[in-house]
C-alpha cells in the first residue's frame, strides 16, 4: 500500500531554510543565509520521508536558476510559471513516466536530468526552445523514433541515454564496429581492465555523437517522423 505521508514542498523548503541558514556560520555559500525565495539554487533532495509530489510552495522560489528534487518519490511534473529564472532542473532519481509541465520554463531552460525515472516517451520538451542538456540514462525508452525527437530542440548539443532499452540494443548490434574503428585509427595497445574501460567509454562517447548526427541530419531534411 502506498504511502500518503511524504514530506510537502513546503516543509522540505524550510528545512532547506534552516540547513542554509546553519551553513552562513561555518563557510561561505551562494545561499548561506538567504531565505529560499532568495537562493539561487535550491536542493530539495533526498527528504525523509521523499517528497511524492510537487507543489504550488516551489513557485515561491523566484530567484531560483537550479532546482534539484531529485531522490525523492515523485510521479508528475508540474508547471512552474514563477520560475522565470530556471536554467537547470534536476528530478532524477524519482518515479517520473511522463514530461510535462514545462511550457512555463521553456523560454530559460538549459538542463534537464531526469535519469533513474520510469519515462518511455520524449513528448513533451517542445516548449524548451534554449534546452543544451539533456540526461535521460536508465530510463524506459525503447525506439529510434522517440530519441529522433530531440531534433526538435534548436541548441541541444548533449545527450545521455545509457540504459534505456534502445541504448543497449544499438550497443550490441552496431557499436562494435564503430569501437574497433575507433581503437585501430588511434592506434591504442592495452590488456585487462583498462581496454575494457577505455571500450566502454568510447561505446558512450560514440553513442553520442551518432545521437547528435542523427539530430542534426533530421533538421537539415526538415524534421523528424510523427
């Protein structure tokens, strides 16, 4: 049975209060002393108990360019419209299935990090016009068509997406080669663990730039499939 008793905005508002007005007599912070509605970036993460919802409370953070929720209990996404000042948005780590409630931060949004969520679909970022980052890994999205998308967002430049379904397909069957490439024309000798990693992040690093190619070759033909 689930439960109805995780901490509110609100409260874990406060609590952000109080743990920035502590930190003012020990080190020098862009918060430390500042009320909420002040702070420049404000980190509601991890609460205990997590929060399950968002709330109206967070449209009280005006001067907010980074909001962290992540680590908590969430499912839904709301609108934001008091937060003309949001740059970065962090909700991962949460139980997110669905982007919403963007169309009020699109204008100034530069980040979204939503890996470690439940999401299947990339519906939804249209209003993020300014949107550069985008992390998505360890999510539910299991198409090409979905990832072709993002071809949609005008100054998208980074991607992540390890560990959605998609992802660990195209590694297997197509990545491969790519790697090989990649080792041969670098000409790179070693054995053991360190091969292994230098491997796995020339799988990332090549994921990456085949995801950007990808999306700006869909822009440059007018779009992306419907």
């Amino acid at each position: 049975m689930k439960s109805s008793g995780g901490t509110t905005c609100a409260k874990a508002i406060q609590i952000f209060e109080e743990k920035t007005g502590q930190s003012h007599a020990l080190t020098v912070d862009l918060n430390a002393g500042a009320t909420a509605v002040e702070a420049e970036e404000v980190k509601l993460i991890c609460m205990l108990p997590p929060i399950e919802k968002m709330d109206n409370s967070l449209n009280t953070l005006t001067a907010c360019r980074h909001l962290s929720l992540s680590t908590n209990c969430i499912e839904k996404m709301i609108n934001l419209p008091n937060l003309k000042n949001l740059q970065i948005l962090s909700l991962a780590r949460n139980q997110i299935k669905r982007i919403s409630g963007l169309e009020e931060v699109g204008q100034t949004l530069r980040e979204l990090w939503l890996s470690y969520n439940q999401i299947e679909r990339l519906d939804g970022l249209q209003p993020c016009v300014k949107l550069e980052v985008l992390y998505m890994s360890n999510n539910r999205v299991k198409g090409w068509e979905e990832v072709e998308k993002l071809a949609a967002l005008p100054t998208i430049v980074n991607v992540l997406f390890k560990g959605n379904p998609f992802y660990e397909a195209v590694v297997r069957k197509v990545l491969g080669r790519i790697v090989l490439h990649h080792l041969a024309r670098r000409r790179v000798v070693g054995i053991g663990r360190d091969l292994t990693l230098f491997i796995g992040r020339a799988c990332v690093a090549a994921l990456g730039l085949l995801l950007l190619r990808m999306m700006s070759a869909r822009k440059c033909s007018g779009g992306y499939r419907s």
